[in-house]
C-alpha cells in the first residue's frame, strides 16, 4: 500500500489517494478533531466550512470536554489531503475554535458505539448471543421478538459485528460516529 498525490500519467489531477496493486485509487480517510468554545452556532460554521469546500463528512460526533465551557467535534471524511489542508487553516482562524487536529495514521485512537435491534426468536437467541460475546457486544433490551446490543470498537470491528448480525434481520440501528484521541501523552 503506497500514498501518492500528484498527476495521473496522462496529466490528469487525482486525490490525495492509497494506491493498492498500482491500478486502483482510494481516496485517504482522514479523522479531524476540533476542540472549540461551546457556543451557539460553533458546529454548523464548522461543518457548513467542510460541505463548502466539496467534503462529504462520513460521521460527525459532539460531545463536551472535561473542562467547562469546551466541546470536542470529531469528523471523519475521506478526500484530497491538500484541499483538507487548506480547510484546517481555515478552521484553525475561526473565533470559536481552540485547537484542530488532523490525525493520521496511528497517530490517533478511534472508537464508535453502535446500538442494533436485531430480530431473535428462540431459535436464535444463543447464536446471537455468542456473536455478542466474540466481538465483546452487550444484551441491553430483550424482547418477546428481538434483542437490542450495544458494542464498541473501531469501524472495522463494528462493520464485521453488523455483517454477522445482518443474516438475523436487523431492524433498527444506531451509530455515534468515531470520536478520537492522540496516542501517547500529548494532549490537543
């Protein structure tokens, strides 16, 4: 797996992209964690800085800090690594936010909940059950006709628990997106 920018041979520009097998281009998934001043209108200038620059935003999470009066916003988003830059500068000058980071990687430690309804009768109860232990999911609700579960992981963990629990009928679902950390002991 390599990364590459710059001009196709024909000249044509593509993505900041993972190049896998020299054929195929993949645009870089990017996780961007923006500490800000809880106030009023912080998160639709954020996002709407994203979407105006032609960023599809894949999960976005909000949550307070430990520290009064702060928010995290973790945005996860796949796109052209020089286009992005340019957005983070952008970002980094709004009034309202404190500090950005872009990380990349495993520069950062990512996880996501996810809350699944999924049909069960007692035929297939213990089965379900025993997917819940494998990928360490919990049994929340139970029900005459299904089970609600709760599980936490990254999205690769999460998208292999929901592709087992699909062939049982999932009926509702819930994701919160990733939220995201530095590794180590800097702090953002």
């Amino acid at each position: 797996m390599v990364r590459a920018t710059g001009l196709h041979p024909v000249g044509h520009r593509f993505e900041s992209c993972v190049v896998h097998h020299s054929f195929y281009f993949y645009p870089m998934r990017h996780v961007i964690s923006v500490l800000v001043e809880n106030k009023f209108g912080v998160l639709a200038r954020i996002a709407g800085l994203f979407s105006g620059r032609g960023f599809n935003i894949d999960t976005l999470n909000v949550g307070p800090t430990h520290e009064d009066g702060r928010s995290r916003i973790t945005v996860t988003l796949n796109g052209d690594e020089k286009a992005l830059d340019q957005c983070i500068k952008q970002l980094d000058k709004l009034i309202d936010v404190i500090r950005v980071e872009n990380f990349v990687g495993e520069e950062g430690v990512g996880r996501e909940l996810v809350l699944v309804k999924v049909n069960a009768d007692s035929q297939t109860r213990a089965e379900i059950t025993q997917i819940c232990d494998v990928f360490r999911g919990k049994i929340i609700d139970v029900a005459p006709n299904s089970l609600i579960i709760e599980a936490t992981g990254n999205e690769n963990k999460i998208k292999a628990f929901l592709n087992l629990l699909d062939s049982f009928g999932i009926s509702e679902l819930a994701r919160t997106g990733t939220v995201s950390l530095r590794r180590g002991s800097q702090n953002i």
